[in-house]
C-alpha cells in the first residue's frame, strides 16, 4: 500500500498493537479480584453480619412467640402509623420537591445557592435537633401551631406531626433524583411541543413527565425508606401515644428498654424485610429506567 493510500486511511483501519489494548483496559485500582474481596468484606463487616445477628435471633424464637411479638396489636398499630405517615409524606414531597428542582434548575435568580444549600439541610442537622425544631414551630404553643390552635388543627402529637417530620428528612431525596434529569432535559422538545398548538399542561404530562418519571419514582421510594426508619425528628413531635402517634422504630426502644430483646428482634425483622422490599422497587425502578433511557 503506497503511503498515500495510509494517509487517506480511516483511523478506524489502523489497530492499535495487542499490548496497547492490554495496557489501557488497566484499572487505576489494583484488579478485580482484590478490590470485589475488599468489597464483600467491608460490606459484610458493616452490614450484612450486624443485619443477620437480628434474624439469628428472631429465628431461636420459634413462629409462635415471634408472630406474638411481631403481630401483637400494638405492633400492627406501629406499623400502620409508620406506612401511612411514610407514603403520605412521600406523595407530598413528590409534588414540592418536583416543584423545588423545577426551580432550582430552570430559573437563576438571587439566592440560589442559599436555597440549594437549604435543600441539603436535612441531611446534616441532627434528627434530634430537627425535631425539636419541628415541635417548637407546630406545637400548640408555637408559632405556627398557636395560630392554628384556635381554629381546632392540632398538628403536633399526632400523626399530622409525623409526617411533617418525614417531609423534612425525606425531601432532599426527591430534589436531588430530579435534578440531574431536568438538567439533561433538552428544552427544544418543549418549543416543539409548544409550536405544534399543545398547551403547557400538556407539554408537562406528555412531553416532560414521561422523561421524569422514573427518577421521581426512585426518590419517591427513597423518600418512602427514609420515613420508614426515622426516629429521632420525629419523637419530640409524635406523642408517642400507643395505637394514636407510636412509630414502629419507637415501639423496637421501648421493648429494648424493657430488655425484651426477642421482641424488640422480632419487630426489627418485620421492619428490615419492608426496607428490603423497598430496595428492590428501587432498583427495579433504576433498571427500568436505564433500559427505558437506552432506546
């Protein structure tokens, strides 16, 4: 072949020598094998072993007295109380914080970082601290609370005041999912949906919640979890009334504080299997988005 001919090339034509590609297929960290060891092992020490210590014990309880301990009355009201407030606080936080990264991402406007900074909030207070918070806000002595005390709402010590702990915690799952999709979002396909008659609320359900969608079900269900286990914003404002205002993390103390361990196990497992549960929508929930992204 003249040298013409090569200079005329695609680069594509030309392979890279079988060294070259073994050298830059490398990982900056040291192989597979070593780091995938590395892995389980941290995993296992941090996690998976504490994890099954709760079911090693639930499981020398035998089904009677676990089912007696994890389905007593109480406890179904523990899990009743800690569902609804979760999904509830969910819902809410899909619609507001949607509307917070709308905000966030589409509009610049003096103090935006101040308010993306406030966004993260929640996830750097203390939960005590947070609940305290809440309580002095929403009770019936507070400032919000004591103007809406006389009209007969009560929002703290009951599970009103639940859920507004968990739509503090849960809120930034939500923002921070839609984030990163709303910025990818390519604007053009709303002008064209636009220039083609369609009104703007049907720009945002058929052009724009579609694309959205799986990431706000993924801090939906991130949300959802987080709710699920917190305890420490939401007792100062709960009440903690059995059967009225007990989450299921408070019902697992008490029985602690009582060193009735089997049942403080036996209601731990139940919870545990939940936020399994709830891992496994999420990831579900990443697969399909992934493939939906793909196409």
């Amino acid at each position: 072949m003249s040298s013409n001919a090569l200079a005329l090339a695609p680069p594509r034509a030309i392979a890279l020598p079988r060294s070259g590609r073994r050298r830059a297929r490398r990982s900056v960290i040291p192989g597979f094998g070593l780091t995938m060891g590395l892995t389980l092992a941290w995993l296992s020490l941090i996690v998976l072993i504490p994890l099954s210590t709760v079911f090693v014990r639930s499981a020398g309880m035998g089904w009677t007295r676990f089912a007696e301990a994890a389905f007593a009355p109480r406890a179904l009201a523990a899990y009743q109380i800690s569902f609804a407030t979760s999904l509830g606080a969910a819902a809410i936080n899909a619609v507001f914080g949607l509307l917070t990264a709308w905000v966030l991402v589409r509009y610049d406007f003096a103090g935006r970082r101040i308010v993306n900074a406030l966004v993260d909030l929640p996830f750097a207070l203390p939960t005590a601290v947070a609940g305290i918070a809440l309580t002095a806000i929403y009770a019936s002595n507070g400032w919000i609370g004591g103007l809406l005390a006389p009209l007969g709402i009560t929002l703290a010590y009951n599970p009103v005041g639940i859920m507004l702990a968990m739509i503090f915690v849960g809120l930034p799952f939500i923002v921070r999912s839609l984030e990163p999709v709303l910025e990818d979002f390519n604007a053009e396909v709303e002008e064209a949906a636009r220039s083609l008659g369609a009104r703007p609320v049907q720009v945002f359900v058929r052009v724009i919640l579609p694309e959205i969608l799986p990431a706000l079900l993924t801090g939906f269900a991130l949300a959802f979890a987080r709710g699920l286990g917190e305890y420490g914003s939401v007792i100062f404002i709960a009440g903690n009334m059995p059967f009225k205002s007990e989450i299921a993390p408070l019902l697992i103390v008490t029985h602690l504080e009582q060193y009735d361990y089997a049942g403080a196990s036996a209601i731990a497992t139940v919870m545990l299997l939940a936020a399994f549960a709830l891992l496994l929508v999420i990831n579900l929930i990443q697969a399909w988005s992934r493939r939906r992204m793909e196409r």
